[in-house]
C-alpha cells in the first residue's frame, strides 16, 4: 500500500519546454477528468467473475487461458469483453463455442451485450464505459473499460497470456489484504521511472520508490474503489497525454488513477519469475503472482516469450524462483537486466542491499545449494508451511510448486 506522508520527489531534475508544456496540460486535464467521474451503481453489479479482453492478436493466447481456467476448476463466471474494431464477432462466438465447460459470456461494448452459447441478452448502455481508443494501435484503454463495464461486483482482470495456476476463489474470499483495501496489484520489475514532477501533478506523496505495476493481474472490489478505476478509465481515454508522461500503455493508470483520487491499493511485493536453469544461472522469462501473504502462486504471466523469440519449451518453463519474505518489509529486488553470463535478457531476484548486482544493476550471482526446494507441493499445500522457509529465495522445479502447469501449458498452446 501507499502512504500519505508529506514527501516530495526530488525536483532538482529540470523540465524541458514540451514537459513544461504537457504538464502543464497534465495538471489541468486531471481537473477535468475528476468531474467526469460518475457515481457506482449500487443495483447493477453482481457477484464474482474472471474478465479478460480479446482482439485479433491476443486470440491464440486467450484460447490458451481459457484452457487453463478450464483446468482449474474454478466455478467463477467469466466474461470477455470486445468490440467489433478489433476482431469479428464470428471469432468470439467460435471462441465461446469451444469452451462449453466454462461459465463463459462475451461481452461487445458496441452492441451492450453478452452472449452465452445459448441466449443473448442486453445490458443497460448507460453501464458500458466504452474505451476510448481513436488513433491507437495498441488495445491498452480496454482493461479498464472491461473491468468497470463488466457486471461483476468483483473482478480478476487476467491478460491473455496471464494464466491461472489454481482456482482463484481464494483470494476473493480469504486473501487479508484484498479484503483490507479491495485492491491487490502486482508489481512489474522496474522502479518508478516517472519524472519527479509526475508526483506532484497528481497531487499524491512521491512513489519513486515503488514498482511500476504489471497490469496483467488486478483484483478489485469495485465498490469499494469505483473512484480510482473510473479515473483510471478516463486517463486511458486520454492516452495521448498520460502514455507519453505518465505510464507506458495502461499499466500504471492503474497506480497514478488510484492516488489521484486518494483510493488505497495493496501491491504483492513477492518476487516470482519462471525460466530456464543452466545449473549456475537462473533466467526468468515470466512474472507469477502469489497472494498477499504468499501461500499460493496463483497467476503466471508468460509473456517474454512472444517479445523475445523465446520457445515454448520445458527447459524454458522448467525451474521458478520466489522470494519467500515479509512483502511489507520489501527486502528483496525483482529487475529485468541482461547480464554477462547469460547474455540474455532475464527478471533476477536478489536480496537487498544488493550485493549480487553489478554497476549496471544486473544480477552477477549463481544459485546457490541452500537454495533449492525439492518438495512437491500438492495443490492446496501453502508454500510457507514451514517456517524455516521465510525471508528465502527458493528455485524449484516449477511443476513442484505449481502442480502440472508446465504439463498444461504446453498442451495447450502447442
């Protein structure tokens, strides 16, 4: 969570003129937006869901994740959301149609309806808060419209190549700090690196010190934090200033929305990534996330893969490394660096202060024999039974910690 504590970002660093300019414009449109924010309805939104949003180049990814919310278990509705800008409804029914063991509807912003595989039915328009998407290649503004449009009371907003490890039911219903706040975000693995004076615009205390966040994953109860989200929505609207400044793509609308409207949120600060192992190295090519208090590994966002040419292999999904540790007290490092041995682009976990970074902030350590976890863990078995095992970073066979998903993964998205 973020505080309120009065400090200031340093603001030493001087602006240019175009900063000068679009801060400017910055701190005036927020004025704006906040008057745009509309009431919750009380009476419309119901229950739990799982939300994703689908356009043609997330397609095969989606089909893979419905697998794996398939093989899950889980009970939960789902919807996903689309508009007919970024792909055809005969795809989406096509989709729905191969997932008939699923509680799946999909959802079209520009018509205002849902369909199941055997009834259509219209939702209320005044409740479809299309994104606003002119001139934008990227389909970053529909997370936020999908989340706030969909008809849950609570969400689990999933990526398409965000895929679920277990039934997520548990941390709707158990997860403390979820129940705390009624937001839980996860981090991605780089600091903050807004210019100081984003800080101050948004009127909130400096979060230089916090992770930018992966918007892969978002557990909200929206009630409980409707101004933070709709505020959200509207930056993604206007994406022409806040994608430049602010956040790149929606990631950190997410973030900035939520202390501009003074709405507290919960970052699982568990460091957790999953790759290959060469017997001294480790290099992680995904971001898996536990709950609050790391019993679980609930969501693994496999998605260098298709940024970097990586194969879809079990060497490269073989081994998961996390930080076992009080998240409060954020005492282990999660970056994404290439570093000399590996040559390779890969997320690192180290253990403050350091020791193991070089001067370009890359990890330079081998994994050491204390490290390794042999257990199995059966599906409901919490990974910090044992006492011994907090304030550790541990690297196991990922199928050892996350029973069958490499098996799982494989299969379906061959």
């Amino acid at each position: 969570m973020y505080n309120n504590e009065s400090r200031v970002c340093n603001r030493e660093k001087p602006l240019n003129r175009a900063q000068e300019r679009d801060f400017s414009a910055i701190s005036k449109l927020l004025i704006t937006l906040r008057e745009q924010i509309v009431p919750y309805p009380n009476e419309y939104f119901h229950g739990r869901g799982i939300v994703l949003t689908v356009g043609q180049h997330q397609l095969k990814f989606a089909k893979v994740n419905l697998k794996m919310i398939e093989h899950s278990g889980t009970q939960l509705d789902i919807q996903i959301w689309y508009s007919f800008s970024q792909i055809s409804e005969a795809i989406m029914m096509e989709l729905l149609n191969n997932s008939a063991k699923l509680n799946l509807s999909i959802c079209c912003f520009d018509t205002a309806q849902c369909k199941t595989r055997t009834e259509t039915w219209q939702l209320d328009p005044a409740h479809v808060y299309k994104p606003g998407v002119s001139k934008l290649k990227k389909s970053f503004p529909f997370k936020p419209a999908a989340i706030i449009s969909a008809t849950f009371a609570e969400v689990l907003f999933l990526d398409c190549d965000a895929y679920i490890t277990r039934d997520p039911i548990d941390l709707f219903l158990f997860d403390p700090m979820y129940l705390k706040f009624g937001a839980l975000f996860f981090p991605d693995s780089y600091q903050s690196r807004q210019h100081p004076t984003v800080w101050n615009l948004f009127n909130t205390t400096c979060g230089e010190h916090e992770y930018e966040l992966d918007s892969a994953t978002i557990l909200v109860d929206k009630k409980r934090v409707w101004n933070g989200l709709y505020m959200t929505k509207l930056m993604n609207d206007n994406h022409k200033l806040f994608y430049k400044y602010v956040t790149d793509g929606d990631k950190d609308t997410f973030r900035f929305g939520f202390r501009y409207m003074d709405v507290k949120y919960y970052i699982v600060m568990i460091p957790c990534s999953t790759g290959s192992f060469d017997g001294i190295h480790f290099c992680g090519w995904t971001i898996c996330k536990t709950d609050s208090l790391a019993q679980h590994i609930y969501v693994n966002h496999v998605h260098m893969f298709k940024h970097v040419g990586i194969s879809y292999s079990p060497a490269d999904l073989d081994y998961t490394r996390i930080a076992l540790g009080d998240p409060n007290n954020n005492s282990f490092s999660f970056i994404q660096c290439r570093s000399i041995e590996i040559s390779k682009v890969c997320f690192h976990i180290g253990r403050k202060p350091y020791p193991q970074f070089i001067n370009n902030r890359c990890y330079s350590g081998g994994i050491q024999s204390e490290e390794f976890e042999y257990h199995q863990y059966t599906l409901d078995e919490p990974l910090l039974s044992q006492e011994s095992k907090k304030n550790q970073i541990l690297i196991s066979k990922t199928n050892n910690l996350m029973p069958h998903f490499v098996d799982n993964l494989l299969k379906y998205i061959q």
